[in-house]
C-alpha cells in the first residue's frame, strides 16, 4: 500500500510542476509578447524586406525603416533600440565602419510599430548591418548591401 502512496505522491508532484511551469510560461509571455522584426523599404503601406537598397537620400522618393509586428499589441510601453552599422564616410575602399544609434517607444494597445530611417547624404554604398533590441533584447540583426542610387535593384 505504501508503494501505491508513493506513486500518487510522485504523480501529483509531478503534475503540480508542470502546472507551475505553465503558469510562469504564461506570465513570461505577458510580459514580453512575441514580435516578428523587419527592416526594408516602406511602400504603399508596406515593408518589402530586400537583401540590396538603392542609396537614394530623398524621403519623397524612398524611406527605409523597422517594423515590429506583435502578436499581441503591448500592454505596456516597451523600449526599442536600433543601429545601423555602415560605411564610414570618406575613401570608399578605406574599411572604416561607423554606427548610427536610435530609440523608439511602443505604444500600449498598437500591434505594429513603424520606425522610419533615411540615408544621409553622406551615406556610401556597401555592406551594411541592421540590428534592433526590445527591451535589451535582440529581435532583428541582419545584414543587406546599400547599391548606389542608379543601379536598380535585382530583387523587388
């Protein structure tokens, strides 16, 4: 009888971890809704994700930027934090990198957020790095190559 005893023990112990864990699962989850982050060119209302931006300075004619989708719209305002890392200006073949920095907010209740960037004047064609944190936490780094201006774009 008493072996009996210990089995329903151990099953009821084991039953109430796994309650536990899917209850701290959950809370963890509120906290930090899941997002999905992108970097490209907005169009039309949209973000096409491109591995090659032309270098076009111009926000009427094109503007880049960040958007976090989220599965769920925050419950409370969240921090972003973004970097571009580029070319630095200068001789084109002199390797020198540099980062531009940014901050955005969240807004409570808002399932995407949009952060618009744009190219500087004194911006060069190269390889290029984007990498964006949610709360100190990495969502987007990924790589894509600025072309110059009147080179069109093999991928739409």
């Amino acid at each position: 009888m008493s072996s009996s005893f210990a089995r329903s023990s151990s099953v009821v112990l084991l039953l109430l971890g796994l309650s536990a864990a899917g209850l701290t699962a959950c809370r963890r989850g509120d906290a930090a809704p899941e997002v999905e982050a992108h970097f490209g060119v907005f169009f039309g209302g949209q973000l096409q994700e491109r591995e090659k931006v032309p270098l076009i300075v111009e926000r009427a004619r094109q503007t880049i930027g960040i958007r976090l989708e989220f599965a769920s719209a925050p419950s409370a305002e969240q921090s972003v934090r973004w970097e571009l890392e580029k070319p630095a200006p200068g001789k084109a073949n002199d390797g020198a990198r540099v980062v531009a920095y940014g901050e955005a907010k969240t807004r409570v209740g808002a399932p995407v957020l949009d952060v618009p960037l744009a190219f500087e004047s004194s911006d060069r064609p190269g390889a290029w790095r984007v990498r964006v944190e949610l709360d100190g936490k990495r969502v987007l780094d990924r790589p894509f190559t600025v072309t110059p201006a009147n080179e069109a774009p093999s991928e739409n």
